[in-house]
C-alpha cells in the first residue's frame, strides 16, 4: 500500500538574487530522504500572481474562480497536496508579498491540511513572519505545525548549500516526524467525512 503523502514545498521569497531556493534545495532533499513522502516544490518565482483579485469571492465560486493561466500548475500541486511546508524569509517582521498573493487567490485548497514552516532571517529567523502565517492559515482552516525550522543570520551560519548549526538535521527530522502524524490523521478524516466548514 503507498502510505507516502504528497508534500509540496512552497518557496516564497521571488526577490533578485533571493537566498530562499538554497533553503528549500536544502530542506527539499531531507524530505525525500524522509521516508514518508513524495516531495514536489512550487516555487512562486515562476508563477503568474496579480495582485488584483477577481470580484468574485473564491469562496463562493469553487472551481469556477477565475484564475491566470499561469496560476493552474501551482493551484492544481495546492489541490493534491496532502501536506505543505512553506520556506519563508522575513520581510518587515512578516512574510513576503507573493506568499500573501498566493495564499489569497486560493481557498479551500489549504483546508484540512498540515503546513509547516522553515524560515530565515536575521536575529529573529524569520520567527514574525511565521507568526503571521500561522495567523493567516488558521482562518483558512489549515493546521499549522507546532515545530519549524527557524535559522537567523544565514548570511553567517550557511556555508556550501547547508547550515552550520549540527543539529539542523535534526531538527528537520522532527518537523518531518510530525507533519507526516497530521498528513496521516488529516488524510483519513477527510476521507472518512466532509469537513465541517469552510
Ligand atoms: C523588504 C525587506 C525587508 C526585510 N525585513 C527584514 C526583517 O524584518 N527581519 C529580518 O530578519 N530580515 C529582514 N530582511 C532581510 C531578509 O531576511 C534577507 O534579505 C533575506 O535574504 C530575504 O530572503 P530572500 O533572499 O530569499 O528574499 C528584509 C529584506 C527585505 C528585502
């Protein structure tokens, strides 16, 4: 049986010369080295994001929400996903524009599922802008996982791809551990009844 659960790894710094896509190469091959999933990335660098909304509520429109065609290969990894880590930088103390854009032009796609987070910064690791997507996926009814991943100053504590810090990896490990307990217990409620709201 393929008990593995579909992770998508969003990266969401699209910045000029941004350091995200190390972080999420980095995290990326811990999670194929996992064991319980299959991994697919999203990186919104290379997705159509407006910033103008339809006037239709997604809420109300379902499948129907008119989306750019350049969104369709993100929005169709968002609706099989069973599991989501979002690698984050921090802007301002929060998180950057494009994750807000694409959060915004979805909907029930995050429900009832897991995200994690591994953020990176500088003294504070990216810890406000996680603090506000906790906030943000919680109204759309995601489950956000206590344990992330969290690395200040990674223009001094990253060297060739990887960090400095020993325990990283297992650190990883651990957010790994538990976001595949919540894909697993999540998976099978939704299965078993619609959820209550959306
Ligand atoms: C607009 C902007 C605001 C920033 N604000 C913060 C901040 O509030 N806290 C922080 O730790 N780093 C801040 N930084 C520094 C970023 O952590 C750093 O530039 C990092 O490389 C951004 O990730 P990226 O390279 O993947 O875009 C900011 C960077 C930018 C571009």
């Amino acid at each position: 049986m393929d008990i593995t659960h579909r992770l998508l790894v969003i990266v969401g710094s699209v910045r000029e010369g941004r350091f995200g896509p190390t972080v999420a190469d980095w995290f990326t091959a811990r999670a194929e080295a996992h064991g319980a999933f299959t991994v697919e990335v999203a990186d919104l660098a290379g997705v159509t994001l407006p910033l103008e909304l339809p006037a239709v509520s997604p809420k109300y429109a379902g499948d129907a929400y008119p989306r750019p065609a350049g969104m369709a290969p993100l929005t169709a990894a968002l609706e099989r996903a069973d599991a989501f880590v979002i690698v984050t930088p921090e802007y301002n103390h929060s998180y950057p524009a494009a994750l807000k854009a694409a959060i915004d032009w979805h909907f029930t796609h995050w429900t009832a599922k897991p995200v994690a987070f591994v953020s990176y910064g500088g003294a504070a690791g990216g810890r406000h802008a996680v603090l506000h997507l906790e906030n943000v996926l919680t109204e759309l009814h995601a489950v956000t996982i206590r344990d992330g991943l969290a690395f200040p100053a990674y223009y001094t504590n990253w060297r060739d791809g990887s960090p400095l810090d020993p325990q990283a990896g297992e650190y990883a490990t651990a957010l790994l551990d538990q976001l595949a307990w919540w894909a697993a217990a999540l998976r099978t409620a939704r299965a078993a009844t619609p959820y209550p709201g959306s």
